[in-house]
C-alpha cells in the first residue's frame, strides 16, 4: 500500500473515530493518537524521508491534505462537543436559591457581653441610661470619696493592684485598677449632678483566683438619685430587673442588712435557689443565694460629690456581671471566660442577630 493510500485509510479511520467520539477527553485521546508527536498520521510523514524526490513531493502534498482535513475535522467536532457540555452543565449544576444557607460559622457574641447587653436592656427600659469610667483610677475615687479613707479597713476587702508612683495626677495620690464599678457613682454625680439614672458596667480588679474568683472580672453598677427616692423603690427595681433577667416571674428575693461604707443603709440581696448535687437552680425552692450589695446612699458621699443631701437622696447596686451570666448560663468555671478557647466560645457564644434589644418586658 502506498503512503496517500495508507494515509487515506487513517483518514477514514480517524473520521468515524471522531465522529463517534462523545467527550471532549476522547477526542483529545484521538487528536494525540493521530496527529501527537508519536501519531499515526505523523509516524507516516516521517516516511517520506524514503522516497524518491519525485514521490517525496505527491506524496507529501497528499499526505498534508490528510492531515490537514482530520485536524479540521477534530477542531469542529472539539467545538460541538464543548458546547454541548456547557449546555448539560447549565442544566444540572442550576442553584437552587430556595436551598437552606450553607452553615458557615460567623462570630459569636461573648456570653459576658451578652449579659452586659441585656442588663442594659432591661435597665434601659426603666429610664437608665449608660456611663461608664475607667479601669485605671485614682485612690481617691475607688476609695476615699465613697467613704474609705486610706486607713479604712473595709479596704482590705478589696485589696488591689496599686501602681507604682503616682501616675498623671502627680500630687501624690495613688493610682489604683478599680475594685469596683462604685467610682462611676462619683464620677457621674461630679460632672452631671442630680438627677441621675444610670447604668455603668465594666472591668473591675481584686487579688482574687480560684474557680468562682478571678483577678479581672465585671460588675454593673446602678445609681439612683432623686428627690423622694426611697428604699421602696431600690426594692421594686431590683426585684424587677432579676425577674426579668433569669425570666422567672415569682423569683424570690430578700434584703438582709449590710455594711457597705457608701451606703446607709446597706443590704445584701438573695434570691430564692435550690442547691442538688453541686446543682444550682433559680427559683422558689426555699434555699437562697447572695446576688448583689446595695443601699441607700450616704449622705457624706452624695456631699463629696457637690450634691446636697437635704435636697437628694438615692440609691445604689454593684453585681457581678461575671455571676449572673455564670448562673444564667449554667458556665461552671468563672476562667473559662477569658482563656479565648474557641471552641468555648462556639458552644456559650451567641449568634450576632440574637443581639438583646430594649423590648424586654420588665414586668414579667
Ligand atoms: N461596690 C460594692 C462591691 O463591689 C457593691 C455595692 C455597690 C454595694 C453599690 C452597695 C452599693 O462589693
């Protein structure tokens, strides 16, 4: 058989190939097949090398027709078949826009600033409004205006961090990370006067670690004063405010008396609980826990603050944020707050749309 025969041949052979080819990879496959470095159609060009220059010139113009038209013929059909896959994927790989989201994990809210959010809420709807103060005092705010002069021993209590020297201030007064959110108080009182409703949480610092115990922790302070403020109303506010956050309406509460020198009175209150196994649950169940300090606020503290104690009087909370969002929560350990596991934080975080708002119905 002569070459443009044998060539002939492999073109009919390569044209019922092609066209019988139904992916774009099978007609890759007969493309190198035929006309690749080591193809059919090209193993009989390199023969040309062994004919005489006068078949060399026929043979080789035949052979070059060949080619040529099988190449034509596999780019057409390399054409048609890229079209119709596209085709065939746009049919299957549609979407589907009433599928569910994908859950992809967006940030998650930290229960203690959760907790911060919904008491502000709660407060919020009550007429408070939001101040705050810093977490580097002076002596004399954390301290001395509240009634804790520097050889007080209610000091003790709340043992603290002083920093070296004495900070900006420069005339010598200590400069203390605050112990409690009760500066706020001071601070308010002096640059707003009276009178004043208003929520301050935040960071506060004690020498202070164990498992219910940690050296940072937050508080939320409340302040109350107004011209016929009574304890009566330091009472419904309170009770209110832990209905409210726990979401159960017959929470019990009490007042017992206690020392705070910043007040007068002063009071510890309790809320009903029942303790099983190590368990703690809310509710009226006869045992009780320790929820917050409050009182009425001393006359000597409103008079270091430039308010008139025969004109105003009010009243005072500090809790611990920390607390309430450990019981809320049911998170045993007070460290795994700030230890920023993530996989913590996936399980007591919250979604950022579940983000409290000041609709909370105070009187549940
Ligand atoms: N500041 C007090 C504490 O941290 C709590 C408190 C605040 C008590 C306001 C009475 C009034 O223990």
């Amino acid at each position: 058989m002569s070459l443009q025969q044998h060539a002939e041949t492999l073109k009919t052979e390569a044209m019922a190939a092609l066209a019988a080819a139904d992916t774009t990879q099978a007609l890759q496959d007969l493309r190198v097949h035929y006309l690749g470095k080591k193809g059919a159609l090209t193993e009989l060009m390199k023969q040309l090398g062994t004919l005489s220059a006068e078949e060399r010139k026929t043979a080789g113009a035949a052979l070059n027709l060949v080619k040529d038209d099988v190449g034509a013929a596999l780019d057409a059909r390399q054409s048609a078949l890229e079209a119709a896959e596209l085709n065939a994927r746009l049919i299957t790989e549609k979407l589907d826009m009433t599928l569910p989201a994908q859950a992809v994990m967006p940030g998650r809210i930290h229960p203690i600033s959760q907790t911060m959010d919904e008491v502000i809420s709660i407060f919020a709807s009550m007429g408070f409004v939001l101040a705050e103060g810093p977490d580097v005092e002076t002596d004399w705010h954390n301290f001395t205006a509240l009634n804790m002069p520097p050889d007080h021993p209610a000091r003790q209590m709340q043992d603290t961090f002083y920093m070296p020297g004495d900070g900006a201030t420069g005339d010598g007064e200590k400069i203390v990370l605050r112990t409690h959110t009760s500066p706020v108080q001071v601070r308010t009182m002096q640059a707003q006067k009276a009178p004043l409703r208003i929520i301050c949480p935040g960071r506060v610092y004690r020498c202070d670690s164990d498992q219910t115990h940690s050296p940072m922790f937050h508080q939320v302070e409340g302040l109350v004063i107004d011209e016929a403020t009574t304890m009566a109303h330091l009472k419904g506010c309170l009770v209110d405010f832990l209905r409210a956050f726990f979401g159960i309406p017959d929470l019990p509460a009490r007042f017992r008396p206690s020392y705070f020198p910043f007040v007068e009175p002063g009071a510890e209150m309790d809320i009903g609980c029942a303790r099983q196994g190590g368990q703690l649950k809310l509710g009226n169940h006869g045992d009780w826990l320790e929820i917050l300090g409050c009182g009425m606020v001393h006359p000597d503290v409103l008079k270091n603050c430039g308010i008139d104690p025969e004109q105003y009087q009010g009243f005072a909370f500090g809790m611990g944020i920390d607390r309430i969002a450990m019981l809320k929560y049911g998170i045993p350990d007070i460290r795994s707050f700030f230890e920023g596991d993530t996989r913590w934080l996936q399980h007591y975080g919250f979604a950022p749309h579940l983000l409290p708002n000041a609709a909370f119905d105070v009187r549940v």
